[in-house]
C-alpha cells in the first residue's frame, strides 16, 4: 500500500524485468537515509546522526557513537510471521 514501495517496485519491473528482493529495499533505505544525511547537514553529518529523521520502507537507525572509531546503529527489528502475515513488534 506504500507509495514508495509500489514506485520501487514499477522502477524494477520496468528496468530490471524483475520484482525487487529485500536488499532492494535495504539498499534503498540506506542510499535515501545518507543522500537526506549529506543533503541536511553537509560533509559533517556524522555529527548529526541522532537528528536525521527520514521515513525508511524497512528498519530505522538509530545510531550511537562508539567511542571515536565509528558508528554502530542500535535499532533491531523483531518481525513476527504469523498465517502468512507478517507483523513487525513495536519496541
């Protein structure tokens, strides 16, 4: 039902003649959260991590600076599959 999804979906079925998988979708939400990250903040966003707000298709971020050597993003995504449904479990 999502907009972006089905936009996903026509751009892989019209270039690819094939349906996306899920590193489709990974890759789209990752691509969209640092593309929005550099367009936002600038070469600096590493600084701004906690305040980038985009709307992901898959999972969200939420990182956490690790002492100076990096980032490590500290959301988990729980999904329960239940009769051929999937739910994803709230936090």
């Amino acid at each position: 039902k999502d907009n972006t999804v089905k936009k996903i979906v026509e751009f892989f079925q019209q270039n690819y003649k094939t349906d996306p998988d899920l590193l489709a979708f990974q890759g789209y939400d990752i691509a969209w959260y640092f593309i929005h990250a550099l367009h936002e903040f600038g070469t600096d966003f590493l600084y701004c991590l906690r305040e980038i707000q985009t709307r992901p298709i898959q999972t969200k971020y939420k990182f956490r600076q690790i002492d100076r050597n990096g980032w490590e993003n500290q959301h988990w995504e729980i999904i329960r599959y239940d009769n051929y449904s999937i739910y994803r479990i709230e936090e």
